[in-house]
C-alpha cells in the first residue's frame, strides 16, 4: 500500500491561514478491513469554515488559490488515499481525521464540500465530504479516506483515475465570495510599543496603509500590524516585495 500524497505540515501561519494541516496527534492504528455505504452520508451545503480556507496559500512553492465557490465544479483526474499514518490527526478545518469516515482532501475547494467521486476504471461512485487540503502530489487531484477508497476499489493500487463532481446546490452567499483585497501582514508584537515602531519604519518607507491592530493569542495581548489593501495577487506579491525590503522579513498574508 503506497501512502497518499504528502500532507503540509501544520502551518496554523498558513493554516490559521489555511486552518491546520494534518499532524498524527497519537502512533499510526493498524489497518483494518472497513465497509461503509456507499452513500452513508447525506450531502448538505454548510457555511464554510473558519479554517482552512485562506484566499490562499502555498505549499513547496507553488500557490493554490482557494475557490470562491463549489458549484459547477467538475474535474479529472488522479485520486490518491490516506489512512493509518493520519489518522486522529486534524485536518485543515480543524475537524479529527478518521480513516473510516467518508471524507476526502481537495486543494481548492471551499471546505467543507461534497462532491460524488466515481471511478472511471471501474464505475464505483461515492459521496465525500471534503474537510481537508491536499494532495500535492504532481497531478493528483483529491486524496480519499480509506473508507472512501475502499469503495472505490483502489485501495491496492493506491491510485484510480476518477471524476469529481460538487454537489453544491446553491451559488454561495455575498459573505462567502473571494475577498476583493488582499492585506499583508508585517509583523506581530507582544508590546504595542515595538508594533508602533515598526508601522512607523514602514510608513516612512512609504508603505500603503499601514495600521497596528489590538488581538490576542493563548490569553496574552497581541498588536499586529498590517499594511494594504492590494486589489489583485500581483499586487499583494509586491507589496510583500516591499515590506520585506524595508525589514519586515515575515510579511505574509493577513487574516
């Protein structure tokens, strides 16, 4: 059995931008034989969650621009599976992995989602609910539960050909649409006072709407500053440029 694609590492830097990856919070549980239905779960359109759908994110390199919205989406290609090595972790939502769930992992795709999965080789079909990201395997397309895998008949080959159909009933609500900007964040701070000084470095560097923002992180007081808006992506990639060439080394997108 060859494990699914590689899972992103716990990146609550971008998984509080993308959620959290998947970390196996206890050892790998043997495997065992599972046989849901097929159909056991009943698809629903849900309000996205709260993690795992950044704008964006980026994993090895390579940025994944998260769907404003699952209806109409139709895709082919590469499905692969994960099981024993994750499960009990969490995934990008912030939910509990279970192996014997009929769930799945998609790139982009606003989670969670449905879709029906079904096999081209053989014609099985089945509904998962997606509450994870990944794979990002090169032309991989959805990762799969072992409960889901199974019933695709895959599980051996590691690996089907399949087509990947939302289920989505309704264009989403005006609040679940792509933000029309996108802010940077320049830095994070225990004291507003070292916040306050390097918004001041920045603005003096002729950085666009620079601000200091009051949060809080495991109790403790936090003072964020961010600068923007940048309308499109390669005019957040910019400002990233700029805000690092004027010392802010961790920019990154802000939430």
């Amino acid at each position: 059995m060859t494990p699914a694609s590689r899972r992103v590492a716990c990146a609550l830097a971008l998984l509080a931008l993308a959620g959290c990856a998947r970390e196996p919070l206890r050892p790998a549980v043997p495997s065992a034989p599972v046989t849901p239905a097929a159909d056991a779960a009943v698809p629903g359109d849900e309000p996205r969650a709260r993690y795992g759908n950044p704008p964006f994110y980026e994993v090895d390199g390579r940025r994944y621009v998260v769907l404003p919205s699952a209806v109409g989406y139709v895709e082919q290609g590469v499905a692969s599976w994960y099981g024993p090595d994750f499960h009990g972790g969490r995934t990008s939502t912030g939910e509990t992995y279970d192996m014997n769930a009929m769930t799945g992992a998609h790139p982009t795709l606003p989670l969670p989602a449905w879709v029906r999965v079904t096999n081209l080789e053989n014609g099985r079909s089945v509904v998962v609910r997606l509450n994870d990201r990944g794979p990002f395997a090169k032309g991989r397309i959805i990762d799969l539960s072992r409960a889901a895998a199974e019933q695709l008949d895959m599980v051996r080959a590691g690996t089907a050909r399949v087509e990947v159909v939302s289920l989505a009933g309704a264009a989403p609500p005006a609040a679940a649409a792509r933000p029309a900007a996108y802010y940077a964040q320049a830095g994070a701070f225990g004291t507003r006072e070292n916040a306050e000084a390097l918004a001041v470095r920045l603005r003096d560097a002729g950085i666009p709407g620079v601000t200091v923002t009051d949060a809080s992180a495991e109790g403790r007081a936090l003072f964020r500053v961010r600068a923007g808006p940048a309308a499109t992506l390669p005019d957040f990639d910019a400002l990233i440029e700029r805000l690092r060439a004027a010392g802010a080394r961790d920019a990154r997108l802000a939430l």
